[in-house]
C-alpha cells in the first residue's frame, strides 16, 4: 500500500466514524517511520485500524473492509482490530509514531514503532511476517539490540522468548551475510 492509498483509507474512516485519530498497528505503520521504505516491504493491501478514542465506532470500519465496495473499487481496505490483535511491548503507546502530513482529511494516523511492530509480527510468525521482519532487519529498519530488549518488555512465556530470541538473531545474521 502507498502513503496515497493509507491517506485515503483515513479520510474515508474519518468520514465513517468522525473520529480524527486511528492507531495503525500493522505492516502499513512504516510509513510514519520509514516513509521512503520500498514498496517490496509494504505489500499488504489492508491498513489495520484502531479507532483510538471511541474503540466501539473501530467496527464501524467495516464498510471499507475486506470484501466491501470500497475494496473491489481501490483494491486495498481498512481491517478493523483492536489491541488484543497484536502482542506487543510494555509501553508500545509511549513510542507511536505520527503518520506524516497527507492528504487524510484531517485525520491523524498514530503508528507502531517499527521495533514494536517487529515483536508482534515475531510473536504472530505467519509467513508473511517471517519474510517482512527479514527484510526489516535486512534493510537496517529495525536494530538488534532494541527488538530484543522489547523482547523483554512483553507478556510471554520465558521458552517463547528463547524461540523468538533465535528468530531475531537468524534474521541478523542474514543480514550480515548480505551485506
């Protein structure tokens, strides 16, 4: 998805909802961080969406959801989640990222960090999620040393954290060897 396409995913959820602040969770989030990332990375046609100040309305987004109207007309969609949609970090909301100025209507996209949005994409392990943290790790977005104290920072078991703890550090050393 294009910054174009996620500013026009806002401005119709604002329109649908009225509320001018969504929190994106999503693949879609590196475009606050990262606005220059290549389109290779943000294949998803879908933005995951958090009403944040009225969460009850977050489903009212379902009118530009998968399958609907707006979907087979633009080819990209809002999915509305909710927190639990993602396991993240202790204090995840402390480091959103403003989605930078677009054309939304006045709505204001807050973002995942990119090393937030790399645990919950650990945590999840589909195997789009495996190919994007890769590429994460591969293009320098993310560091090390700060997914893996995030790491240490969420609610999981200590044999989950092994295992992720050598996913993160597989993606690194590929990383290495590439370059």
């Amino acid at each position: 998805m294009k910054k174009s396409q996620l500013d026009h995913v806002l401005r119709a959820a604002r329109r649908i909802t009225g509320e001018t602040r969504f929190i994106i969770i999503g693949s879609q989030s590196l475009h606050a961080s990262r606005p220059d990332v290549p389109d290779t990375i943000l294949m998803s046609i879908e933005v995951d969406l958090i009403a944040q100040n009225e969460r009850d309305r977050t489903e009212w987004l379902n009118v530009i959801g998968v399958d609907s109207p707006f979907h087979e007309t633009f080819g990209y969609y809002a999915d509305p989640v909710d927190e639990a949609t993602a396991v993240l970090p202790k204090g995840w909301k402390d480091r959103l990222v403003p989605l930078g100025p677009g054309d939304t209507d006045g709505a204001t996209g807050l973002c995942l960090d990119p090393h937030d949005l790399a645990i919950s994409k650990y945590v999840a392990r589909r195997e789009k999620d495996v190919v994007f943290n890769r590429e994460m790790a591969r293009l320098g977005i993310i560091r090390r040393d700060q997914v893996l104290d995030l790491l240490d920072a969420t609610s999981l078991s200590g044999e989950r954290k092994t295992t992720i703890r050598g996913y993160i550090k597989a993606d690194f050393a590929i990383r290495r060897k590439r370059l």
